[in-house]
C-alpha cells in the first residue's frame, strides 16, 4: 500500500456529525454498527488511495490496490474502530477500578496518535470521547489517592496499635509479667503485623521503619527480660533445690528416731526452714516435698503407736487417780485444815505411785487435784488471817468469781449433754463439782467472819 497526495478539504458542510457520544460511556463495541458510521468519514478514488476527513480538512491514510472503494474505505475504516474498542476498554479498566493515573496517560497516549492514525472514522469525536475519559480518570485518581492516603493513615494507627500494645508488654515489671500468655500475645501481635505488611497499603518508608523499629525494640526488650528473669528463676531454684535437699536428709535421718519430744520440735524447726526457703521448680519442690512428707509421716506415724500403746497402758493408772480425785475432793469443803491437809498428803503420795494417765485425761486429772489444793490453802490462809480486816473482802470477791465460773460450767454440761459427748460430759461435771466444793469452803470461811 502507499499514500497518495491529499485531495483539497470537502467544504464542513459536507462532513458527516461526529458520533462519539455514542461509545463514551459504552462497556462493549456494536463492531459493524461502528464501521458503517466510520466509513462516512473517509473517501477512496479510482486508484484506490483512502482518505479520512476531518474539520481541518482530509488526508491521506493509505492506499488499497485491486478492491473495490468500499472495501478499502471498510479496510481502513475496521482500524479506526479497533482505536474505538481500545478507548471502550480503557473505560471498562477505569470502571472496574483500575488506577486512574494509569487510564490517564493510556488515554493521552491513544489522542495523541490520532492525529497520525492511518484510519477512517470520526477521529474528532473519538478525541473528545478521550477527553471525557482523561478528565474522569483524573477525577478517580483523585479520589483513588485521597483514598490511599486515607488508608494508609489507619494502616499506619493499627500498626501503631500493635506497637502500643508490644510497648506496654515490654515495659511490665518481670515479677509480674505472665510469661506464657503474654509471649503468646507478643507472637499474635507479630503475625498481625505480618498480615498487614503484606496484605495491607504500603506506608511510607520513613514511617515504616520507625514504625517496625519500636515493634522490633519492644520484641527484644521482651525477650531479654524474658531471658534474664528466667535466668535469675534458675539460680534462685537451683539455691532453693540445695536447701531444701539438705532439709530433706536431715528430716530422713530423724525418721527412725524414738526420741518422740525432741524430735517433734526439731521437725517443726525443720517444716520452719522449708516455708523459709526459697521456692525450687515445681518438678523439684513437688518431688522434695514429696520425701520430706514421707520421712514426717515415717515418724509421726510411730509417735502415735507409740502413744496409743502407752495410752492403753495408762489407763490402769486412770482409774486408780480417778478414785484418788474423788477422795480428794470429798474433803471439800474444807472446815479442819490442819486434818485436811493430813488426808491431802497421803493422797497426793499416792497419786505420784499411780503414774501416767492417758494424754487425754492429763489436764482434767491434774486441774481436779489441783483446785482441791487450792482450796486447802485457801483454808489455811483464811484461818491464819481471821483477824484480817481484808480477808472479809477478798473472800466476798473469791465468791463472786466462784459464782461466775461455776455458771459457765454449767452452761458447758448443759452443752455437752445437749450434743451427746459423753467425755465432754465427764469432764464439765468433774470441773462444776470441783468448783462447787471449793465455792462452799469460802462460803464457810466467809461465814465464820462475820
């Protein structure tokens, strides 16, 4: 093919009406339907040369040897509507979100080749159709960069968000710090981080780095507090592990022994130094522990037979000061304390033959015993200071407080009565007898004063 010389301009009366309103905003090409209107548009002579004409007058766009005029116009007018279908495409990339910047200068780049364009066809309108789609994908980039800009700046405060929360977890006190759980979040927080990294906009460098730089500081403040608490944890454990083994033989060593008095206190200086001592890991505390249980209850263990054995033999000895109390306290109340404090002794002799009673009877045995004494003594006191002008008041006072206590023993074997315990029973009727006899012992003395 070749192009002829250009023929003089058709005067404008004669071109046809541009058409691109028709494929401005079309989302597919009618492609027939667009050659028919191109070819309007163009010329072709006897030697087959085409021409396109436009309002600045016609020129030649080639030439199209052994066809008809129709044909080459059709042949040249098909290449004009392939411009039109790439304008309609540009359209549809804008439409579907493509960056405008880039429809931009796609767009600028088909218009100014038009010009140039060895086509036929409407090349005016389809510069304005071009015109109306640079101006609106001007208009999207604007919005599409306002956008941008607008997430980029909440990429830029969720990230920040993340490195808050790293910040804040980094900067605990270690003693307080749940290693666990709070390494598991710092992990969630860096997958996050990732997640928007790659997913998210791209902020920008300077923003980016600072951004990470803190993320990545807080991470390693972390792990190193990590690594020194932990660190310390061992020393204190492996320390705590040493004392605690030497508490665990000593206590292992005395398990055997019988030497039950001096042994139990020693255990409990020993249970002392444990809750003293500083915690081992739990694996070694729980297994210490564990032994020095053992060796307390290999110990204790005997120390109750032993008691049991010796309760059982004590009981004989029960029943002798049983009887023994009884006749002491049948002295109350006391009216001769000179032949009192005879019968007194001669039961006292007797009551140390008897020997031990059973650990459970001990106070109530002896706390009998002893307020028979001291009703003896109160006796002999109130005889030697008969003529005492005190005396009077005081015993007044002994009284009162007599009163006082048996009250409260009375309630106490209403109480025991009430709940069926039989020894409680024995025990609260035995203490109000006492009481009782010595109440009418200073009733007497009173009595004789006046």
């Amino acid at each position: 093919m070749s192009t002829p010389t250009p023929k003089p301009t058709p005067r404008p009366s004669s071109l046809p009406r541009p058409q691109a309103a028709q494929v401005v905003n079309a989302t597919t090409v009618d492609h027939d339907a667009e050659v028919a209107r191109a070819v309007a548009h163009g010329r072709a002579d006897e030697d087959g040369n085409v021409f396109v004409i436009t309002p600045e007058g016609e020129r030649a766009v080639g030439q199209y040897p052994d066809a008809t005029g129709a044909e080459a116009l059709e042949y040249f007018a098909k290449k004009y509507v392939e411009l039109v279908e790439h304008s309609v495409h540009l359209r549809n990339r804008l439409s579907a979100g493509a960056p405008g910047k880039e429809i931009v200068q796609a767009a600028k780049t088909l218009q100014e080749s038009l010009p140039e364009a060895n086509v036929v066809g409407d090349l005016r309108g389809l510069s304005g159709t071009l015109d109306t789609l640079v101006s609106d994908a001007e208009a999207t980039d604007s919005q599409q960069a306002a956008r941008a800009e607008a997430a980029k700046l909440e990429a830029a405060a969720e990230r920040e968000e993340i490195v808050a929360e790293a910040e804040s977890l980094a900067k605990r006190d270690p003693e307080k710090i749940q290693w666990k759980q709070s390494g598991a979040r710092l992990r969630e927080l860096f997958a996050q981080w990732k997640d928007k990294q790659r997913s998210g906009p791209r902020l920008p460098r300077s923003v980016d780095q600072e951004l990470w730089g803190r993320f990545s500081q807080a991470r390693n403040t972390f792990e190193h507090k990590r690594k020194e608490f932990f660190a310390e944890l061992d020393k204190v454990n492996s320390e705590g592990k040493r004392i605690k083994e030497k508490i665990v033989a000593e206590a292992e060593s005395l398990s055997g022994s019988t030497d039950f008095r001096t042994v139990s206190q020693k255990y409990k200086d020993l249970m002392t130094q444990w809750k003293r001592a500083p915690r081992a890991s739990r694996k070694d505390d729980d297994a210490l522990w564990a032994r020095f249980r053992a060796a307390q209850d290999v110990f204790f263990s005997a120390r109750d037979a032993e008691n049991a054995a010796l309760d059982e033999e004590y009981k004989g000895n029960l029943e002798v000061k049983e009887g023994l109390l009884k006749k002491a306290q049948a002295l109350l109340p006391i009216t001769d304390p000179v032949a009192a404090k005879k019968e007194l002794r001669v039961i006292q002799d007797e009551w140390e033959d008897a020997g031990k009673v059973p650990r459970a009877d001990v106070s109530r045995m002896e706390g009998g015993l002893r307020d028979v004494e001291r009703a003896l003594s109160e006796a002999e006191d109130a005889a030697w200071q008969r003529s005492n002008p005190e005396t009077k008041a005081r015993t007044s006072g002994a009284l009162s407080q007599l009163d006082d206590s048996i009250a409260e023993l009375e309630d106490k074997l209403a109480a025991a009565k009430s709940g069926g315990d039989e020894k409680a029973v024995t025990e609260a009727q035995s203490a109000l007898d006492a009481r009782r006899a010595w109440r009418d012992q200073l009733a007497q003395t009173a009595s004789e004063l006046d």
